[in-house]
C-alpha cells in the first residue's frame, strides 16, 4: 500500500479564505499482510470468515521515512465543526472553549508515522470519556489507525462448488444481507463477490462487481481493453465515470446523498457523521470545478485511475491498482473560531494505493497451466485431426487402387473358359 499526503503549504491563508496550496509527498509504501481466520463451511455451499490485515513500513520502497513531518487538516477540529454546525451557538461556543483548552487548532502539523497510526491527543481522551463512540478509536487517533491489526467484518461467502458462476459472490457481510447506511435499497445493496476473484469464463460485456467494507459500499467496474501480461491474456477493468457521479448526473447514486460535485462519494453516513468524503486521486473523473478550489493537482489516468487486470478464462486477477483519497469538507462555522473564514472546499487529505500482481513460482505455474498447456492441446488437436484426415485420405487411395488393379488382373473361377467346372462358355450358352 503506497500513501501520498498532502501537504498544506499556506494553512494561515486558507484561515482568511485563500486558495490552499499542496504539495504531494511520498509514496509512504507498506506491505500488507492478509490472512483469513475463523474460517468455517456451511451445509448451503457457502463459507464464513474474518479477514485479518497488518501493515509492516518498507523504508527501501518509500520515499522517505515516517518520521518526516506534514501538514494537514485537523479532522478531529474541521470535521467536528462541521458535525456541530447546526447546534444552539451557546454549544458551538463550549465547543470552541474546548478546542482552546486542549490546543487543538485547525491544521496538524506531525509525523507521518504518527498521522497514520495514531498519536497522543488530550481531546481524544475527553472525548472517549464523555462522549463514548464519538470517535472510531479508543487509543490514538489516526488516519489508518482503525485499520491496521484489524478484520474486515465477518464475510460469508459462495464457495462455488455447486454454481462456479457464484464463486466468491458475497452471500452476507456481519450477518447483514443488505446495508443501512443509504436511502434507497439499491445503494443498500450488497453485490458482488469479496474483491479477490470472479466466476471464470468471463466475456467483454462482463463487469467486475464487489462489495468494499472500506467504501462502506458495493462498486462495479467495466470493461476497457485487452492486454497481456508475461504473455498471459488479461482483460482490464476499470472504474466507470458513474461510480462516484452525484445523483443529479447519475441517476441511480441519489441514494448516496447528501452529495456535492460529481467524483465523491459522502460517506460521513458510515464514518460517524465526520464530513468526509472519497474520490479518485486528484479528482481524478471528477467535475473540474473541484480542482480550481486547490491549488498543486494534477489528475491522470495513468497515475490516479484504478483498474484491475483479470484473467478471463478462470476471473483470477493479474494485477491490480485501487487507487482512493481521503478528503474533507472544511468550511467556516460561526461560533467556532477554530475555523476562522475558511472558504467552503472539499480538501485533499491522502491517497493511497494498493496494489498487488501474480509473480515468481505461481506466475510461472500460471503461465504453463492455462497458456503454454492450452496452446499444446489445441496444437495436438488440429494435428490430430490433420493426421485422421490424411489417414482416411491415403487409406482411401489405396482401397481405389487395389480396386482398380484387381480389375485388370483377377479373374474369378465363373468368369475363367478354361475352368474345369465343366461349365460351358456364357456366350455359347447363351447362343444354344
């Protein structure tokens, strides 16, 4: 997993409404290690399981180390004046009051290190005292913190074993059929597999669908082009510009909502209300008015599209890349002077990357099996059927021939005059 910050540069402008300025650091890159547990098998051809994960940093594959410092956005501050906007201004004022006793103002300034798993905040613990299961940690706070040596949730999933077309398709998640975080059953619904492979045989009109917990969200990708990878055929799929559409351009998201621009998705609905919001690296297939509220992006397809690279014989991926940011809605909250007269704008926290391909002993053993194998068998095929022709037709050449030259040469006993049957001549016989 590769992680960018952004680092704000001019966080005293953008508290007197100027445009922010980043600049992008990193990659921070991580191995993440995964291992099911608890895995159980169901009579219904289905099997349960947590999907545990640890992060391990990998300093030779980073651009830096974690403790290099950065600035960003405070989402414990901005988030929650945004949360606490609508309340009496008396509240919003105690709020205030209480971000001043603790220190905390509306940047952070620490380590990568610590932005990632946590660090020691006073406010954290007041807030996990007085109002528990505010916060999503009870430790420190940090932006992976809740990730790192933690499950999935409880999968149950479709072994295949009687439909291969149902493989890996997500029959529950926690017990859960369906979610409760949306408005509409269709954005409730849970589709698709776990993300880790598809039923095989797949067509250029197949998608790709899975439910992510991390999304809080089914998805689907689509179809773009054929490629090869070390000589295996792949299909790459992609992420359509419908996937993070708000509902006014795309119908079937209105369920998302509350939204704002086309390209995020509001997930505060599953993230505790905090004003958060996901979307492609750099607004990547986003509406372009986003990116002239931040000043330092630059979206490609190449570098912030996803994608993921299957093997369409068995739904197995080659390669894979989901690329997502982190961003907040920052805006001024009277009452609370912690957000001074900050302009109304979605600001980019993170992004990372995770990415994953077949190598070494299991690539190659790919590779034979179902290509160099399957282009053998179909070579002895038409060989095979190439030889039985030319066996029947050599075989029927010499039938003809030794037709024909026992028709010239052989006679048998009732056509021979000199045969000692005492037969007469046909032509005398047929004279008398």
């Amino acid at each position: 997993m590769s992680v960018y910050f952004f680092n704000v540069l001019n966080p005293q402008e953008v508290l007197i409404g100027g445009k922010p300025m980043v600049e992008q650091k990193g990659p921070f890159v991580y191995r993440k290690r995964i291992q099911k547990d608890n895995i159980t098998f169901h009579d219904n051809g289905t099997v349960s399981y947590r999907e545990y994960r640890t992060f391990y940093f990998e300093p030779t594959m980073s651009s830096g180390n974690e403790s290099e410092v950065v600035t960003i956005p405070n989402m414990l501050v901005l988030g929650a004046a945004g949360m606490m906007e609508n309340l009496p201004y008396a509240v919003r004022l105690m709020i205030s009051a209480t971000f001043k006793t603790f220190k905390e103002g509306p940047f952070l300034t620490k380590t990568v290190g610590e932005l990632m798993w946590g660090y020691d905040s006073g406010l954290v613990d007041f807030l996990n005292t007085w109002l528990p299961g505010m916060l999503p940690t009870k430790g420190k706070f940090g932006l992976f913190a809740e990730f790192n040596n933690s499950n999935t949730g409880l999968f149950t999933i479709f072994t295949g074993k009687d439909d291969i077309r149902k493989i890996h398709q997500v029959d529950s998640w926690n017990g859960l059929t369906e979610l409760n975080y949306w408005k509409t059953p269709q954005c409730n619904m849970i589709n698709g597999t776990a993300g880790q492979m598809w039923a095989p045989f797949m067509t250029r009109e197949s998608t790709l669908p899975f439910y992510s917990p991390d999304a809080c969200r089914s998805m689907e990708l689509v179809y773009q082009r054929d490629g090869k990878m070390q000589g295996i055929p792949l299909f790459r799929y992609v992420a359509p510009k419908t996937l993070f559409a708000n509902g006014t351009d795309y119908a079937p998201n209105a369920g998302f909502c509350p939204c704002r621009q086309s390209g995020l998705l509001n997930v505060s609905s599953c993230r505790h209300n905090s004003p958060v919001f996901i979307s492609h690296p750099h607004f990547y297939n986003a509406d372009p008015v986003l990116l002239d509220f931040v000043q330092g992006l630059n979206p490609t397809e190449e570098e912030h599209g996803l994608f993921i690279d299957i093997h369409p014989l068995t739904g197995v991926p080659l390669n894979v890349s989901i690329r997502l940011q982190l961003n907040l809605f920052m805006k001024t909250v009277s009452g609370i002077t912690e957000t001074g007269k900050i302009a109304d704008v979605v600001m980019p926290m993170i992004w990372f990357q995770e990415s994953g391909y077949l190598d070494g002993p299991v690539l190659s053993t790919f590779h034979t099996n179902l290509v160099v194998l399957p282009a053998v068998m179909e070579f002895m095929q038409y060989g095979f059927i190439a030889l039985g022709v030319a066996t029947i037709i050599i075989a029927s050449l010499l039938h003809h021939k030794f037709k024909r030259n026992e028709g010239k040469d052989g006679f048998t006993a009732d056509e021979n005059p000199n045969t000692s049957t005492g037969e007469k001549d046909p032509l005398l016989r047929d004279h008398q």
